[in-house]
C-alpha cells in the first residue's frame, strides 16, 4: 500500500493522535473524498513544518497558523504532494483549530479585548438578557458582532459611541453592500 508523503508527514508529528478525528469531522460535515485527501495534503504540510520548526502541539494557534501561511507558504520548497495555495490551506488548517479545541488538545482562541470594549460589551449583554430576555446562544451571537465592530471602529482608543453614525453601524467598512438610509 503507497503511503504519501503528506500522511507520513502527519503520522509523524505532533498531529497524528487527531487524524482520525479531523478526517471523521470532515467526513460528517460533507466532504467528498477527493476534498479530504485534498486537506490532509494541507495539513500533511503543515505537520511536516511543526517538527522541522520543533513547534510542541501547545503552541498551535491562529498566529502560528498565520505564520505558516504568511511566512513558510510563499517561500515553500517542500516536495509534492504538499498544498502551497493559501486559501485552500488555511480552510483545512481552521477546521484542523476546530477538532484540536473539540478534542481538548489545544485551548480556545484568545481575543484581547481592551477594557473600555469589554465594559461596553458587559452592560450590552445584560441589556440583552435583562431588558430583551434574548436567549444565552443568540447573545452571544450579537456580542461578537458587537465585539468585531467595536474593535474593528476604535481597537485601543477610547469609546465615543456618541459619534457613530447610522452608516456605520449598518454597513461597516469591511462589508461590500450599500449604506441603509434612516
């Protein structure tokens, strides 16, 4: 039976206790096989650049994912059947984040949200659920809309929700549709 390189790659690395469970997760949310083997390419890679990085399985997170992409995948001269495109890539690394975090084996994301934003995000969640009665799953929903938004419009400076304007809280400068008239 030929073993690829990539599944070798991942057999060998920190990685190979969830490759059953990554291919397990694709198969249940639909992807053909050619997708998957497609993936395992990517994630093959991937694997074959944490050990040569010496990189424990602790350290994975978006920003090391970043690295990869940003730093390791334009200057790639890993042999075949190894995945270089970014896009294709990083989609089978996010769902490889989802099954470490499912399986325990890596900690959630960390977002850093400064303190005048978490206090806003605060007094709106218990406006949701004191005064609107929304459900735990639907707050959380809006509060990391929310979250992004008020990131996205202020990041470190102080919060002047005062001076928002309707266009900007109903078209946010990353979202391509018109500006909503009221």
């Amino acid at each position: 039976m030929f073993v690829s390189p990539s599944s070798a790659w991942l057999s060998a690395s920190v990685l190979a206790p969830s490759a059953g469970a990554y291919v397990g997760y694709l198969r249940q949310h639909g992807y053909c096989a050619r997708a998957i083997r497609a993936y395992l390419h990517g994630v093959g890679h991937f694997a074959r650049w944490l050990t040569e990085q010496r990189n424990a399985l602790d350290r994975i997170d978006e920003a090391l994912v970043g690295r990869f992409l940003t730093r390791h995948l334009p200057i790639c001269r890993c042999p075949s059947p190894c995945k270089r495109g970014v896009h294709e890539v990083r989609a089978a690394l996010k769902h490889l984040l989802r099954v470490l975090r499912h399986e325990g084996r890596i900690p959630g994301p960390s977002v850093r949200i400064p303190p005048a934003i978490r206090e806003e995000l605060e007094r709106f969640d218990a406006y949701l659920d004191e005064v609107c009665g929304l459900a735990l799953s639907t707050r959380v929903s809006r509060l990391r809309w929310v979250r992004k938004f008020l990131h996205k419009r202020f990041d470190r400076r102080p919060l002047a929700i005062a001076l928002l304007k309707p266009g900007e809280i109903f078209a946010p400068p990353e979202v391509d549709c018109p500006v909503i008239n009221q």
